[in-house]
C-alpha cells in the first residue's frame, strides 16, 4: 500500500474507531440522550463542587455552591438526571442538574445534613442529620421534604435497596446499622457492627452490606437474609468509605490515617492489596464498567484515580480544599 | 409569603437543636522544618522510639516499656506522663506513626458536677505522623497529629479543654520539638 493511501486509510479508521469509542464511553448519550458520566466531587472547605468527565479524566468545570454552605455529601442516582448535595453549614441540599451542570435548588433541611442517597430513579432522596438523629425524605419532583424518620445518633452513611425497598443507615455514635422499609418508612431491624460506622457499601446483588467502622479499623460483614453480621475484616487505620466492584468480588476501603486502600477480596474476607493514595482520603466511587476507582484525598485536595487491573493510582487531580465526596458520585453508571 | 414561613418554623426548629450537637470533631496541625543535614541522619534520630528525650526540649526522660511502647516523663511542674505506642516504623518512607495511649491525671476539678479530669496535654485519640524528605538544601521533617480534645461532652468547655486550647497545645509542642532538633541536627 502506497504511503499516502495508508496514511488517509489509517486516519479514516482512526476516526471510526474514536467515533465509536466515544460513543460507547457516553454510550447513554448515544441511545437516550443522558448525559455523560462525571465525578461530583465536594470540595468542603472551598464551598465548591468538581465535575470530573470520566471519559477523559480531567476536571472540566468546578461550581460553587455557595460561600460557608460546606457541602460535604454527594448522591448521584442510576437514571435521573440530578445530583443532590449535602451542605452541613449551609442546612441544606444542593441540587445540581447533571446535563447543565449548574444548581437548580437550595433546599434547607435540617441542622447538620452530611449522608446523603438517592433511590435509583431519583425521585427520592434520603438525608441524615448528624445532629439532629433523624433521616429527612425528600420528594424530587416537588423539591420538598415529605417525612423525617427518628434514627439512631448521628447518622452518617446510607445505602438504598429498590429490590427489597430497604434504606441501611451506619448510626456512627450506637454503633449500629439500621434497617428501613423504605415503603412504611419504619425500622426494621438495628445491628451491631464495629466501632464508630461510618461509609457503607452494598454489593450489586444485594446480600452483602460492608460497614466500614472508624475507630475499630475494621469492616462489619452483614448478610442482608439473616441481618446479622457473618464476618469482621481487619483493614487500615481510621477507614471511611467503600465501594464494591461491579461483580462483587473486591471491595475498596479508604484508609484515612494510612493514605492508602485497603483491596478485599469478597469471597475469601482477605485483604489482598493496599494501595497508596493522597494524604487522608475519604470518598470513594467506581466506574461502571468497574476499571477505574475514583478516591476523594482530603488532606491534599485532590482525586486519585486507581486503574483496578493494576491496582495502582494512574493520575492524580487537583480538585479543591477539603476534599470529601461522602457518597456514591460518579453519575450515569447504566 | 409561604417560604418565609417555613424558614421561620425551620429556624426555631433548628437552632434549639444545635445546642444537642454530638461530641468534639477531630482536630489537625502540621508543621514542617527544613534543616541542614542529610535525610537519613535526620531519620536515624526520629525513628529512635526510646530516644525522643534526646532532641525534644520538653521531655526529661522515655522508658521504652517494650519495642512499641514508651513512657515519656516531662519537665513540666508534676513531672506528668505520657504513654505511647509506636504503629509504624518505615524506612523506606522515613516514616513513623505513633498514638497516645495512656496519659497522667494532671489535676481533677467539678465541672457541671461532673468530676473532670485535666490530662498531661488537653487531648484524646491522639495520633501522630512524623516524615522526612529530601529537599534542597538537606531535608525537610513534617510533623502531623490528628486528635480530640480532651473534653467529650457539648459546650460550655471548661477551661484550657476547648478545641482551641488542644490545637494550641500541640502545635506547642511540635513547633517546639521541630525547632530544637533543627538546632541539634545543624550543631
């Protein structure tokens, strides 16, 4: 093949394949116009929001949510096309409209609204007060809070459940995971766990729900058929938050006092690997396709990325002072 | 006129709520200190568990209990007791981890009619980081405590056992420790 022909054929290929790729990374986009899948990141002690394009892994806009709101929490759901954010100074939730990137509402809520989880619609959203003791319900369509649940002391970390209509709070101060019908909105059942929870994680099936206790270092196993809890995993020190894999086999548990993550294999409770991170990092959050880990660095205002296949981070970006990302952030993972 | 009401309702709802807040929330200081000398000369002082009286101002003597553990005995008046254990010793980082776990009773006064105990330093889970770095010019040490105050209950906060007084202590203490080995290490 003369140069030229190869060259012009090589580029033609190039752009089909990009054409195709970039399709398939906002394959959403291409089916049903959904936005593309970003990072919400909670830069707390800059009042702000970082919007990571996860395609490209670069920051492509940073919003400010307001002077001394603090946002701290993020909630991102699995169809809707809203982000809602935690701000515990600012006594309320942000809500950032995922396609315009820009805040749609301030609702006040509470006295110290931190955890924050949405259904997988987005209709509902559940926020819980730290000082308070309480989970608020929040209706999306109306932009109003629709009832507020007495829970155990201060409520941090929240899981939903569709399928079996549960909400699974981590109540840092008892020392326990509580159960919610999330119909009723009554408790159904409260169980013990490790020192000060904090972050939970749900794997994608449903069966396992992982508590990540502070000042035990260590995580709580439960079996969500018994409720009860089948096994405690030793990770690092002061541990925050976890995320499970797409096919359940590896949890990622951020290690504050350590700077690292903490790799657990699911099936055999172990610890496998730990990686280092930024200084003190908090939220953590996995692409859908389960390559990429995304850890929120608090002490360095900054956002690891973790290539899961190397199981080391691969790029590091500047975010904001304070990073936290409380919650499950990276939007769009259908 | 509606949204005015509620913030209104809100408001007196909330602000007798605040003052139910749970307990203390963590605190951090770093400091850092370049000094002229060599990284692993730096190091091989610091990473000395049982040495700290050698290059801290306001430690008299460490009694190295076991590998991990030591008790530190300082000048102050009363000659007060700190216990520490040592978490990480690494060489290859130049790093090493430590937390308080035991600390003597400097004094006991009634506060609230709560008996309440003022410790050899205002703190409580108390953690600490010490690095060096290679910079220009020697190295650079970093050292880094997270921590409590000593006080777990909600304000009012008797005196010297805020958050303030905790933070001011350690940053006492480190800035304190940070300049005399700069001294020692560049004699």
């Amino acid at each position: 093949m003369p140069l030229l022909v190869s060259l012009v054929y090589q580029k033609a290929t190039f752009f089909k394949v990009a054409f195709f790729l970039t399709c398939i990374s906002v394959m959403s986009g291409c089916n049903s116009h959904l936005p593309p899948s970003y990072a919400f990141i909670t830069n707390q002690l800059d009042d702000s929001v970082s919007i990571i394009d996860i395609a490209s892994q670069r920051v492509i806009k940073t919003i400010d949510i307001g002077y001394g709101k603090r946002p701290a929490g993020v909630a991102v759901s699995k169809t809707g096309h809203q982000v809602f954010i935690a701000n515990p100074e600012g006594l309320g939730v942000a809500i950032i409209d995922a396609k315009t990137l820009e805040v749609t509402h301030h609702i006040p809520v509470g006295s110290g609204p931190v955890g924050i989880v949405s259904n997988d619609s987005g209709s509902r959203v559940y926020i819980a007060d730290w000082y308070l003791h309480t989970v608020s319900i929040l209706e999306t369509s109306s932009a109003n809070i629709i009832s507020t649940i007495n829970v155990g002391k201060s409520p941090a970390g929240m899981i939903v459940d569709d399928k079996k209509q549960r909400l699974y709070i981590a109540n840092r101060d008892d020392n326990n995971v509580m159960i919610i019908d999330t119909s009723t909105h009554q408790i159904l059942q409260t169980i013990d766990v490790g020192t000060a929870p904090f972050g939970l994680a749900l794997s994608p099936s449903g069966q396992h729900l992982y508590s990540i206790n502070v000042r035990s270092s260590n995580v709580s196993v439960i079996d969500t058929k018994q409720n009860k809890v089948i096994k405690t995993i030793d990770v690092g020190e002061w541990p925050y938050c976890a995320v499970v894999s797409p096919d359940g086999q590896t949890l990622y548990v951020t290690n504050q006092d350590d700077s690292t993550i903490s790799v657990v294999n699911t099936q055999t409770y172990t610890v496998e690997a730990t990686i280092d991170v930024g200084d003190a990092p908090e939220g953590i959050d996995i692409t859908e396709n389960g390559q990429f880990i995304y850890v929120a660095n608090w002490g360095d205002g900054t956002v690891s990325i973790i290539d899961a296949n190397l199981n080391q981070v691969i790029s590091t970006l500047e975010t904001g002072k304070g990073t936290r990302a409380f919650g499950q952030f990276i939007s769009q993972k259908q | 006129m509606k949204k005015f009401l509620q913030l209104i309702v809100a408001a007196l709802i909330v602000l007798p709520m605040l003052a139910s807040a749970h307990g203390p929330s963590r605190q951090q200081v770093k400091e850092t200190i370049t000094i002229n000398a060599s990284p692993e000369k730096v190091w091989a002082v610091i990473k000395d568990f049982g040495g700290l009286q050698n290059w801290h101002p306001a430690v008299t003597s460490s009694e190295l209990k076991s590998d991990t553990t030591r008790v530190l005995t300082l000048a102050s008046e009363g000659n007060p007791t700190i216990t520490e254990e040592l978490m990480k010793s690494d060489d290859e980082k130049m790093l090493l981890v430590y937390k308080i776990t035991d600390m003597s009773v400097v004094k006991t006064i009634t506060f609230n009619s709560k008996d309440t105990p003022y410790f050899t330093l205002p703190v409580a889970t108390y953690k600490s980081w010490i690095t060096v770095k290679a910079v220009d010019g020697g190295s650079e040490v970093q050292w880094k405590s997270k921590f409590y105050r000593s006080f777990m209950d909600n304000p009012p906060v008797p005196e010297g056992q805020s958050d303030k007084d905790a933070v001011n202590s350690i940053k006492g203490v480190i800035t304190a420790g940070l300049e005399n080995l700069k001294v020692i290490m560049e004699k």
